[in-house]
C-alpha cells in the first residue's frame, strides 16, 4: 500500500520542481530566479564552498572558557521535550493537505503506513532545516559532515518524539486523563528532578563559586557544576547522546558517538509507528488550520493567521451617499481592526504623556526619559520605512478581489486614494503620537539644549510632511501592486522559493530608487526655503517654512502619483490574471 | 438594454469569445449556456466591465460600456458563481458599503427588504466566513439588486442554494425582468434556463452557435427529427454536425 503514496510523493515533487524550472522561462521569475540566487549564494554558500573556517575544530574550543556546550545543548533539549509534555492540550494531528485528506483517508490505507507517508514527507523539511543550520553553524567552525548529521539526528528525533508525545497525550485523554492532571504529573516529575539535585547539590556545590569571574562565566560555571549532580546528570544522559555527534572533533569520536544517538532515534520510531491512535479527525481541523494560514500568509492577510476574521464595529457610521474614497477608508478600517480604534490611541496618548510628565515632574531620572526619547525616535523613523510594508489594507490587501472592485462605478482615482487613505491614517496617527512624545521628552533630557531651532518648529515641521511621505510610500507599494501583479499573487500560483526571494530583492531596490527620486524636489524646496528664510536671523521660522514648503511638493507628487495610479487602475486588465472561464 | 455588437476577446493567442452580436430589451431574460470553455464566464466579465473587450462594442442601459463605463456600471450588476466577499465586513457592513459605492439614499429599508426577501435578516450581523456558501451566494445577489439595476449578470445563481432558495431564486429573477429589467443568466442547469429564460444564447469555443426565443431555438433544432426540450437542442446544437447559427437581432 505504501507504492500509491511513494507515487503521489515522486510525482508531487517531480512537477513541483518541474513547473519552478518553467516557470523560469519567464524573465520576471528569471531575473527573480539570478538575484535570489546571488543573495543565497552571498549570504549562505560562500562560506560553505570557499574559504570558510573548514575543517577547524569543533565548536568547544572557539568559546572563551571551558564551557560543557553538549550539557548545555542537553539542558535546552530537556527544556524543549519537557514543554511538549506540559504545553499542548490538543489531540493528536498529523498535518496533511486538503486534497491529501480527501484521497488517503477514505482510501483503504492504514493509519501506520500514513504515518509513515508524514514521517517520510517531514523529512524534506528537517533535510532543509539540516542545510540552513549547517550553513550557519558552519561559520563558527567545525566539520560539515558531522554538524549535518548531528543536526539530521537531534531534529529528526525531536520531530520523533513531538508526533509520540502527541499520542500519548491523545491517549491518555482517551483514557480520561485530562490536560492539567497530565501537566501535574509533568511537573511533579521535574519537580523531584530539580528537588533531587538541589537536595544533593547543596551539600556537594562549593556556593561561592557564583562570586568570581565577571560576565557570564560565573554563572554557566555555576551551572554547568549543577548539571553534573545527580540525579539531573542522569536525566541529560540521553540528550547529551544526542547532542554528541553535533560536536564530536574527529572521526573516530563522530563513530563512537553515532551509535547512541541513531538507537535513540530508533526507539522514537518504534514508539511512533506502534502507537494506534486515531489522528484522523484532530488532523481534519489542522489540516484546514493551516491551509488558512498559508492563504492568509501568501495573501498578506496577516491578521488572519491568528484564526478567523473577528466581528468589527466601524470608527464612524458611513452615509449612504457623500465621497466615494470614503467608502474604501471606511472598509479598510474595519479591516484594520479595534486595534486602532480612537478609544485606543486616547488611552495609549494619555498614558504615554502621563507617564513622561510623571517622571519628567519627579526628577527620577532622565535615564527612562533618554530611554523613552530614543525609542520614539526610533519607532517613528521606523515607522516611516515599515509602517507601509506592515499597514496592508489597501490594494495589497484587495487585489485578491479586484474583480469586484472593477464592477463597481467609481473612477479609478477615488479608488486608488480610498484604498491608500487607512494605512495612511493609521501611520500617520501612529507617527504623530511619537512626535508628541518627543516634544514632550526630549527638553527634559537635555538634548535640546544649545539647538539653533526651537523644537516645535522641528515637531511641527515633521508633522506637516510626514502624511505625504507616507502617501507616497503606500504609492510606490500600491503602484508596484498594479505593474506586477503576478508578484503579489496568492493561492497555489504566488512565486515562491529563490525566485520570489530575488523579486523580493529587486522590489526592495525599486522601491528605495523611487522614494529617493520622490524625494529630490522635496528635498530642494526644503532647502532653498529653509536658507532664505534663515536669512532673516529666524531659524526656526526657516525650519517651519521649509517643512511647509516640503509638505506642498510632496503634496503635488503624492497628488500626480494619485491620478497616475488611478489611470494605471483603470487600464488594469484582469483578463491576464484571472483565469480564462467557462 | 444590453447590445453587443462583434464582441471579441483574446487571451493572448487563444481566441475566448469570437464575434458575438446579440441584444436584450428589457423584461427579457436571456439564458447563455455552452460547454465548459465555451466562454460564457468571459463574455459575462466583458459584459460587466471587469474585463476590456479586445475587440466589439458594448452597451448597457444606453451607455458605452468602454466610453461612459461609469454611467453604464451604475446602471448593471453581476452576480459572480463565486461569492466575493470582503472577510472583515459583516452582511449589512456590506450592504452599507455598496450603497455608499452606488450613492443609494436611504438604503436601509432596501435593503431590509432584501434582507427578507433572501432570508439573510438573521445573519445581519454575519461574517462570510460564519455563512454557508448558499447565504454567501444571496449576500452577493443582495449586495447586486440594493441599486436597482436595470440590467442584471447571473453567473450560475443557483449554485449552493436550498431547494426553497432555488424557489425563492427564480421567482426573484422573474419579478426583476417584470419591473423592466434585462437579465443574462449563465448557468449548466439547462432546466432552469428552459423554465425562466425568454430567449436562449449557444456559445461553443467562444462562438455563438444558436440563438433565438426558446420557441425559435427549439423549433430550428427539431425540425429534423421530432420535437424536443433545451437538454436535446444543447447536445445537437453544441455536437461536431450542428448546423450554422442563425441571425438575432
């Protein structure tokens, strides 16, 4: 029975790989295909192909002291094994797709040859994870070789027990052992564990070896001198067995090591395959899970990852009639959700100046208002890069349903400024918070002192040009929506692999060339504004006037980039990117 | 209502409609059936104004559909196969919206009516993810007919409804063509077609092969062999011998 899902894996592989290579043919996905190809070349291969640190011993000897990195690596995978015991409360769930569901499981296929279809298809990904990890931990020293094995191992048999410890807990459900006994019964074990070392380390631990040497040494001395007592060094045994291979420094030792490990991942397979618990209609509800997320992942529907689209009460009644781009806002900021309701913003306002005044007031410190001051600065200029690669409720979000955009009677241009009018909003406000802050932080500090312009010239200066900034950022993203729509495509056609990672790229570049070209004209009118008013000896008169000045000729740009988009939405045509039809 | 003359539209090379010349006056509902592929999807999106036409002329309730599109689309709704919805809007943020896009004043009692007449009043306050697909169907047919188009696309109306709102359905069709509106419906159902369609329209490979009232089409189809129903005039008129299409105005 298991020849049908060699076939489907073969055949599902095989044409995957073949349409990517196809796919190729077009130069979008082929300039996509070169620089994706160049940036994991760059970034990855070279130095695992040239002249990296090969063949240096392992990675024990690079660190500063002598530190048990396998105790430490068998600690965390203590850590990570007794989460999955404790953490989970669903039933057991082998992740299939949709269609695999809909063929295998009303076909007469037992449940252990579909676990072994699952445990052989999860074995591209830990192959994957395996050559990303080796990639990277290559760079600190060792040998390839054994850090692909060790890793193969320690990832394979931890998915191992993941799937049986999902059983178990099915099973012991089953058998009427509900979540939170299981739990008690997890922590009561780690509780005799951590009780038994300490009982029998207290007596043994020389206490104030914790006081010498500086940075973290002493305390991973400390430590690591835990983790040899009893009965916790016994516990760590088979995860030290795991983690060896990883870390072995020659052949020999790699051999020695190698048994251990593969016996425990045998175990783990003989406890998995054996195990007879139905995963059926747990996998069901998983599978559809994350059919959703993938959609709402490809599509850019970010918040729907989190489950399903929650009911959302508008920020104002919409009238039947009146602009039409108010429509669109109206829409998108449902979509944003209550996250940005005014309710929100007045109280994260209130506190925030609250909280500065009250500290500013008691001379507490002007370390928290430093600290409060670079925050917002920072926030607010990353605001201005990322808050229109986050804040999506516009085209982005829309292209999926164009079709029904297109059918309604509304010019392209009111289309293209609704769209952009919600994210524009919600980052300005989001901008204009910080702003606040700073200019409510900043002369507490100190910073300002000995500034040639008043500060809120410079907040009232930045506050006039940053919602054209912002417009114009949303255009170049909304605009490149309308050029290459294929690039933002969802569903089983969006561009995935190295390709979509170079078009990623290449659209990163575009989009930089273009906010810089955008901002020339601003640029210029800012400063030959600011030089001729500082002429008059008024400097922050100056500042304000250019900032105005600025302010118009993004305004100008953002306007012209409105009309432009709205004819490129008009001309947009769907017939190359819906299917044909019946 | 509705004329199109040489309607033509190309995917590339491959030809998806191929000069289609009919008309529709108001109070006729025309029934577009064809094979799968045949184009009936295309011409409705042509129609609708979705997608340009790469060739033809198109009007709709006196407009030029590529000169005047936004008179025309005023004037014209479409009713996809697929509900498209927006996820986070619930069915009266919908009804909300669209009557804003429509400029529909005093939309609410309307729009309640539609409500009722659909049996959507109890998911008001609905998301499309928490309806089944036949409501989802009737909160696109609802959001469709809030402005009272005159002329109405339907894209296999009746997929995913119960038989009551099959029922329902077609009498809703029917009462829009009495009030004077012009409708083109595109459905596999060849029974539904022959029990609300005036006048039918035959596509095959984008062409069309028959056209007429249901009475002329049967009539042309039966004169070799007997009299016959819309099942056997479609496998005549779409099969490899079928005779050359006759002219409609």
């Amino acid at each position: 029975m298991t020849a049908p899902l060699v076939y489907l894996f073969w055949h599902t592989w095989r044409n995957r790989l073949t349409s990517r290579l196809k796919r190729l043919r077009e130069p979008k996905y082929l300039v996509g295909g070169i620089v994706g190809g160049l940036y994991f070349y760059f970034y990855f291969f070279r130095h695992f192909l040239g002249s990296g640190p090969r063949g240096r011993p392992g990675l024990g000897p690079e660190v500063g002291f002598a530190m048990d990195i396998e105790g430490f690596g068998a600690l965390a995978m203590l850590i990570i094994v007794a989460g999955s015991w404790f953490l989970p409360h669903s039933r057991a769930a082998l992740t299939f797709s949709e269609a695999e569901i809909a063929f295998l499981f009303p076909a007469p296929v037992t449940r252990r040859t579909l676990i072994h279809f699952k445990l052989f298809r999860v074995q591209f990904r830990i192959l994957f994870s395996t050559f990303i990890l080796t990639l990277v931990t290559r760079r600190f020293g060792g040998f390839a070789f054994t850090h692909a094995v060790g890793w193969w191992l320690i990832l394979s048999t931890l998915d191992l027990h993941f799937l049986g410890c999902s059983f178990a807990r099915t099973r012991l459900l089953d058998r009427g052992v509900t979540n939170w006994r299981r739990r008690l019964l997890v922590l009561g074990l780690l509780g005799m564990v951590v009780g038994g070392t300490a009982v029998w380390g207290w007596r043994s631990l020389p206490v104030g070896e914790l006081a010498s040497g500086s940075g973290v040494e002493p305390y991973a001395r400390y430590l690591q001198s835990w983790m040899a007592v009893p009965p916790l060094n016994g516990v760590l045994l088979p995860f030290r067995w795991m983690a060896r291979p990883f870390l072995t420094e020659s052949a020999g030792a790699f051999f020695w090591a190698l048994g251990p490990a593969v016996l425990i991942l045998l175990l783990h397979y003989t406890w998995v395959v054996r195990s007879n618990v139905a995963f059926e209609e747990a996998s069901l509800e998983a599978s559809r899970k994350l059919a959703e997320r993938v959609a709402a992942v490809k599509s850019g529907k970010l918040h729907v990852m989190g489950g399903k689209a929650k009911r959302r009460s508008s920020l104002f009644e919409l009238a039947s009639t009146g602009p039409l781009p108010t429509a669109f806002f109206w829409k998108n900021l449902i979509s944003a959700g209550q996250g940005f309701s005014p309710r929100i913003w007045i109280v994260i306002i209130a506190v925030t100046v609250g909280v500065s005044a009250g500290i500013g007031r008691s001379g507490l410190g002007s370390g928290w208002l430093s600290f409060a001051a670079v925050l917002c600065g920072i926030l607010g200029g990353w605001s201005v890069l990322m808050g229109p690669q986050l804040m999506r409720q516009d085209l982005r979000q829309d292209l999926p349903l164009m079709d029904v955009l297109k059918l309604y009677p509304v010019p392209g241009w009111q289309v293209v400024l609704g769209e952009l009018l919600a994210p524009l909003a919600i980052i300005t406000v989001f901008q204009y918070v910080m702003v606040a802050v700073l200019c409510g932080v900043l002369p507490a500090t100190g910073a300002t002192r000995g500034w040639a312009v008043s500060l809120p010239a410079v907040a009232l200066a930045t506050a006039l040009v940053l919602p054209f900034l912002n417009l114009l950022m949303l255009q170049i993203l909304n605009g490149a929506v309308l050029l290459f729509p294929a690039w933002f495509q969802s569903g089983r056609e969006a561009p995935q692999g190295i390709e979509a990672t170079g078009q990623r790229i290449l659209f990163l570049l575009g989009q930089m060339l273009a906010l810089a070209v955008g901002l020339v004209p601003a640029a210029i009118v800012f400063a030959a504004l600011f030089f001729i008013v500082r002429l008059t000896g008024m400097a922050s008169l100056a500042v304000v006037a250019g900032g105005c000045g600025a302010a118009l000729a993004l305004a100008g740009e953002a306007a012209l980039g409105v009309f432009l988009l709205g004819k490129m939405y008009d001309r947009f045509d769907l017939a190359a990117e819906l299917p044909a039809g019946g | 209502m509705i004329n199109v003359d040489g309607l033509t539209k190309l995917y590339g090379d491959f030809v998806a409609v191929q000069e289609l010349t009919f008309g529709v006056q108001p109070g006729e509902v025309l029934g577009l059936v064809g094979p799968n592929g045949a184009g009936k999807t295309t011409t409705l999106r042509c129609l609708a104004g979705i997608i340009p036409p790469s060739r033809g002329r198109i009007s709709v309730a006196g407009h030029d559909l590529l000169g005047q599109p936004l008179a025309a689309k005023k004037e014209l709704a479409f009713c996809m196969d697929e509900p498209r919805l927006f996820e986070y809007l619930t069915v009266e943020q919908h009804l909300n919206f669209t009557a804003r896009l429509y400029q529909v004043k005093d939309f609410r009692p309307l729009a309640d009516q539609l409500l009722d007449e659909l049996e959507l009043s109890p998911k008001r306050h609905a998301l499309p993810g928490e309806l089944s697909r036949g409501m989802k169907q009737k909160l696109v047919i609802a959001c469709g007919l809030l402005h009272s188009p005159k002329v109405i696309f339907f894209d296999e109306p009746l997929t995913g409804l119960d038989p009551l709102g099959i029922r329902r359905m077609k009498d809703s069709i029917l009462k829009r063509a009495r009030d004077g509106a012009a409708i083109i419906i595109s459905s596999h159902l060849l029974h539904l077609v022959e029990e609300i369609c005036s006048h039918i329209l035959i596509l095959k490979n984008g062409r069309l092969v028959a056209s007429g009232t249901m009475d002329e089409i049967t009539r042309r189809f039966s004169s070799e062999t007997g009299g016959t129903d819309l099942e056997e005039v479609f496998f005549r008129a779409t099969s490899d011998a079928a005779p050359e299409p006759g002219p409609r105005a």
